[in-house]
C-alpha cells in the first residue's frame, strides 16, 4: 500500500485576527520555499463551505488558521496540526545531522513530508 499523501492547507483568506492572518502568511510562505504542493481550502469561500466543515469536525478546532492535513491515497484524511506543529518540523529540520541521527523520533521535513505528492 501506497504511503503517498496530498497536503491540504485549511486557511481563512478574510481572518481578521492577525496572529492567524500572519501564521498563514508564514505557513505559506515555508511551503513554497521548500517547494511543498499543496491544495489550499478557503475556509470563507462559500464553494469550500463543504470541505472546511468536515476539515472542522476531522480536527476537532473550530475557527483557528491555519490547520494542517493529509488525505491519503485510501480516501482517508487525517489532521496533523496547525500553525505550531508546522514551525516545530521546520525548527527541526534546520538541527545538525548529527542530532537528528541520535534522535530519529525527531519529525523533520524529509521523515513528515517526504512522501507528499500533487496528485495521485
């Protein structure tokens, strides 16, 4: 079985809040740097009204962006975090090799994205 996974990136083009409106921003910015593909729902684009509410009920936040997870080639899709737990994998993948192989529980760009495709 295929451990091929699609990024989906649940963002609120209109927040308000600007800790939320510049996570994004910052959010989206590691992703194009590290030239990671992703699919992008607009939480207040009325067309994604749909996939922003099983987004919710997947992740169990309500209202907080942006909010991170995998679709899986098995139709499945899992949360994995929000704003926070993407800064912790970049922070990590920036620590000395030597570290990262004495701590392999450590989640890194490689071990957590390695196997993000466009498409299946």
């Amino acid at each position: 079985m295929s451990n091929k996974k699609i990024l989906v990136v649940l963002v609120s083009n209109g927040v308000s809040d600007l800790t939320q409106a510049s996570n994004q921003r910052y959010a989206k910015n590691i992703l194009l740097s590290k030239k990671l593909p992703y699919v992008e729902v607009d939480g207040m684009n009325p067309e994604h009204h749909e996939s922003r509410e099983e987004l919710f009920s997947i992740s169990g936040v309500r209202g907080n962006y942006p909010q991170f997870f995998f679709v899986h080639a098995n139709g499945a899709t899992s949360f994995f975090g929000n704003w926070e737990k993407l800064q912790e994998i970049n922070e990590a993948s920036c620590l000395p090799k030597e570290i990262l192989e004495q701590n392999p529980e450590i989640q890194t760009w490689d071990t957590f994205f390695g196997d993000v495709v466009d498409s299946f």
